[in-house]
C-alpha cells in the first residue's frame, strides 16, 4: 500500500488497541520539541484540533498519595496526571479505551520510543479488516503519534500503551481498544518527563474524579499553557 493510501487510511481509523526539584516545574512544553518533531508536526496528515479547556494541560492540585514522578489514569474523567511535588500534578486530557478492553491496575514503564512503528495484532486486523497494513512506520500519520511509553508488569508486556495519535479531535473520548492517547505535543511533555521504572497507575471503573468519584484532584487550578 502506498504511503499516502495507508496516512489516509490512518488518519480516519480508531486505533484498534495497543495489544499491539521540588518546586511545580515551569510551562516547557516547547522546550521538549526536537527540530525532527517541529518538522513532522507541521506537516501532519489531519486537521489541528481546538482541544477543549478542560482537556488541555493543567497543573491542579492533587489529592491522593502517589510520590512525585509517578503517573496517574483516571479512565472515567479522560484524564492522566503526572504526580509533582507539594501536592500538585499536570493534568493532561487524554482518550481512553472502551470499557470491555481497558487495562486497569499498576504497571511501570518497560521501555519508551520516539516516532514508533505500529505493528497491529492478527487480533486487531481480524477486528479492524484486512486493508490494515502489516506495519506502519514513524510519521504523524501512524495512530501511536509521536512517542509511546510500553507498560509492563515486571518483565512482561501489557501490550497496553500511553502514546501520541493521529485524531485530536478525540482527545476526551472512549474510543480505542485499551490504549492511552494524547496530543502529540502532550505525549512529547510528558515522555521528557518521565524515566523508564516509572509506576503507572490506572484506577479502574469508578475509582477517579468525576462523575462518581470527584477526588483525584481540586478543580482550581492554574493555566498550564501551550
């Protein structure tokens, strides 16, 4: 398949799951941007994306007793939080999988990559149809963006993923297979932050913020800009 037929193809598909200091740190998002993802990101395959207030990043105050450093899943409110000191976090808006695939519990980061390649599943190809291609390589037209953190629980791959993706526009919607999507220039914050060890934990059903359960983290918070 051409690689214009498969970014086409990519851009409209749902990604079919991933079974395939002390001091609150300063807005740096650009500052993590390489000149390879400056240039890739100019030249992505869909349309730029209006993200909703209260899906863009924020530093909130933070509740529970995660240490600094970790990360934090809150499937029922599409949100993710990277644990800071002193009691805050950076909320970033995210989309997750539908109920019946998601991953829940506490895993940590077994490897991280930039601009990976999507190798999809005999299961998700038998899901998604055969015009799935074998692998898509780096690029913003492949569905796990422009960075992806691989979960595992001790040695073994979850096959559950946090990564970038190439619809936006979905960004506080359940609607991949399991995976955990965010901006790209989300993902490439969050990915300087983090090292490979890094605990992760995914609350399940009814265990986040709103709306069963609003104690994650307060709702006053500071603007944590783009």
């Amino acid at each position: 398949m051409a690689m214009r037929a498969v970014a086409l193809l990519l851009v409209g598909l749902s990604l079919g799951g991933c079974v395939t200091s002390s001091s609150t740190p300063e807005p740096a998002s650009g500052k993590a941007m390489t000149a390879r993802d400056k240039e890739l990101l100019a030249n992505a395959p869909y349309a730029k994306a209006t993200i909703p207030e209260p899906y863009r990043r924020h530093i909130v105050t933070y509740h529970r007793k995660e240490a600094p450093g970790s990360i934090v899943v809150d499937s029922d409110a599409r949100y993710l939080y990277y644990v800071l000191p002193e009691g805050k976090a950076i909320r970033y808006g995210i989309t997750v999988g539908e109920e019946a695939l998601a991953f829940s519990g506490i895993a940590k980061v077994g490897r991280k990559a930039e601009w990976p390649t999507w190798v999809p599943t005999s299961a998700i190809k038998e899901r998604l149809g055969p015009s799935i291609p074998n692998q898509v390589g780096p690029g913003p037209h492949n569905p796990l963006g422009a960075r992806a953190l691989y979960l595992h629980l001790g040695p073994k791959d979850t096959l559950y993923r946090i990564h970038g993706t190439n619809q936006p526009d979905l960004i506080g919607a359940a609607v991949s297979s399991g995976c955990i999507r965010m901006t790209n220039e989300d993902v490439i914050d969050l990915y300087d932050r983090v090292k490979t060890g890094t605990v992760v934990v995914v609350l399940a059903p009814k265990q986040g913020d709103s709306p069963h359960n609003p104690q994650v983290a307060l709702h006053n918070m500071d603007r944590f800009t783009h």
